[in-house]
C-alpha cells in the first residue's frame, strides 16, 4: 500500500479510516442478517419505516433506524422521505444475496462468519504470536482435531455445511467450467460437505455419476437439511483419510487441501492417484495466491483465516503444482476465474 499511496491519502487517510472500519461494516450486515431485516422487506412488496421493521423484529426504533441509515449508507438499502418520514427498501443486491429464502442467499455464509469466524478472529495477535488455530482459546475445544473443533455440536456442524453451500450456489458454475469435464464419466466430490457443487457438476455434466464422500454425520445432515427433489446426485459414507477411496474418473478436493499441512495433503494427493482411473484425474478448487505476494487479497485473507481456524494455508500454483507432480500427477492446469476460487487440474 505504501508505495502505491496517492499524495491526497498521505493528506487524509481515507483508505487506511476505510480498513480500520471494516469490522463495524461486517457487523452491520449480519446483525441485519441475524435480525431479518432482508428477507421482511423482501417479502414486504412496499417500503418500511424504521419504526414498522422494529415492531415486526422485535427489536428498538432508535436501534433499527440507525441500523438502517448504515445500510443505505453502504448501498445495500435505498430510503425515501415521505412527508419527512423515512421509508426504506431492498436493492436487488439485497434481495438476492442477503434474504435468506433467496436461491443465491449468502445469509448462511454472513450468519458463519459472524457467530464463529469472527470470535476467532479477535485472536489473530495470539494465532501470529503462536503459529496455531484458536478454538481452544476461543470456544474452549481442543485444537489439536480440526474438524472435531469444527464440529464441535450439530449446530455448529449446521452452520459450517450453510457456509460451504452458500460458497458453491455463488461459485459452483464458474469453478465446473473452468476446464471441460464431460469426458471424466464417474466423478467423486472428496468432503463434498452439502453436495452443493456436485449438484453444479450434475447439472453441467448430466452423463456423468457425481457421488459426494464424507464423514456420516454430514452426509446424514445433508440429506436431512440440503437434499433438493431433483437430486441426481449421490452420498457415500467415508473417511478419505482413514478409509478407503472408491475408484473413480475425477475426484475433486474443494476447499481440502488449504486446511491441512503440506506432508498430509501430499498423502492425501497420493493416495487418490492410487485409486484414480488410468487417464483420470484430479481438481483441486481453492483460492489461489499469486507467485509475487502481491494478492489477491482474499485468497491473503484465507490464508490467515487457515491460520487462526485450521492448520493449514493457501498457496499459489507453483505449490499445488509441485505437490501434484510428487504424487505422480501430470499435464497440470490452472484456470484463475477471476472471483474467489481458482481451480487446477492434473491428470494421472
């Protein structure tokens, strides 16, 4: 930033006021999330008053009007005075990513940030300090099991599977695009959580099997709270690491390998070269650094969140790229989409 910083920012620090406010915008659109605001004034059909959303929420006039007011502020609401009072409405950015019944909601997304990301966050000094995750200083759970810290309740358990689907009905169709996959017939989406982006695989690739592996209790809480009737995807009950990998054509690793450290993902890599088709392969989906340090800055910001959430970190293509030749993998493509996961693909 510093050697990039305009004369009028040395003059007035509006970017660095901008970042160190950061926190306080986040927090307003969850509290919005948590409260209902989006999906009332979706389902409204008319403008509110602040005092009409206070009523219908439970909630303060004065609370929600200055809620509100932030919310116009940073363009996610529009307001209009009508004879000197204030009526506010959606934008269709709000309508479709922050009401909750929205098919692109990203309200289960914001709801796992606020509730458990950000109480980790407020650790970042001890997790620099230290080089390890925070949940035990956090939620008072052993760190030493990620996943078991991860999920620590069914709840929790709950919230982390809305993230990860949140994730995929925004990413999903730019991430099974990035290469042509029609020619990989049995495809296995490896900790594919809901089975949101094998739902986006199925769709795009309607003659090919799309199964997702995962531990019981998330294949059961996915078919129980994620399942859609026009499902033509596929669980299996598995442990990737401790258990056996079926065979298959393609495996895809969505958000895998940036949680652990390099010597268990090259296992990992290795062991599904093992169980891979001859001529298949496997696509890796994270976000992608880039090889001169310089971003992008939300596959930065992940890299720490690794930091303080899991034991792993995000690494730029010549890392992903190194692993997969170690495990006997070859003919390795990147494909950078642009938005916040990137996707390789190597073949065996």
């Amino acid at each position: 930033m510093a050697e990039h910083m305009s004369q009028s920012e040395l003059d007035y620090p509006f970017k660095l006021l901008e970042y160190c406010n950061g926190f306080r915008i986040s927090k307003v659109i969850s509290s919005a999330c948590e409260l209902g605001v989006f999906e009332l004034l979706l389902h409204s059909q008319r403008p509110m008053t602040a005092r009409d959303l206070a009523l219908e929420l439970g909630a303060s006039e004065d609370g929600m009007e200055r809620l509100l007011d932030v919310l116009v502020g940073i363009e996610i609401l529009d307001v209009e005075l009508v004879e000197g009072t204030a009526c506010y409405s959606s934008t269709d950015v709000a309508n479709l990513y922050l009401a909750k019944s929205s098919p692109k909601s990203l309200h289960d997304m914001i709801i796992y940030q606020s509730q458990t990301i950000y109480p980790l966050w407020n650790h970042l000094v001890d997790a620099v300090r230290e080089g390890k995750n925070q949940y035990e200083r956090t939620f008072g759970v052993s760190s030493e099991d990620t996943f078991s810290a991860i999920y620590r309740s069914e709840e929790e358990m709950l919230k982390f599977m809305g993230l990860m689907n949140s994730t995929w009905v925004i990413d999903g169709q730019d991430i099974v695009t990035a290469f042509d996959l029609s020619c990989f017939k049995a495809i296995i989406d490896l900790g594919g959580c809901s089975g949101a982006l094998a739902r986006a695989l199925s769709k795009v690739y309607p003659s090919s099997t799309v199964t997702v592996l995962d531990v019981p209790q998330v294949v059961q809480m996915a078919k129980q709270h994620f399942s859609e009737s026009d499902d033509t995807i596929q669980f299996v009950e598995g442990d990737f690491f401790n258990g056996e990998i079926p065979a298959a054509d393609l495996y895809i690793l969505a958000r895998i390998i940036h949680d652990w450290k390099e010597e268990k993902s090259l296992q990992l890599l290795k062991k599904i070269h093992s169980s891979c088709q001859p001529g298949g392969g496997v696509l890796i989906v994270e976000a992608l650094l880039f090889e001169n340090r310089r971003g992008p800055i939300m596959a930065q910001i992940f890299s720490l969140n690794m930091l303080i959430q899991t034991e792993g970190r995000e690494h730029p293509p010549s890392r992903y790229s190194r692993m997969l030749t170690e495990a006997g993998f070859k003919d390795i493509q990147v494909s950078r989409t642009g938005k916040s996961y990137d996707a390789i693909l190597a073949l065996k």
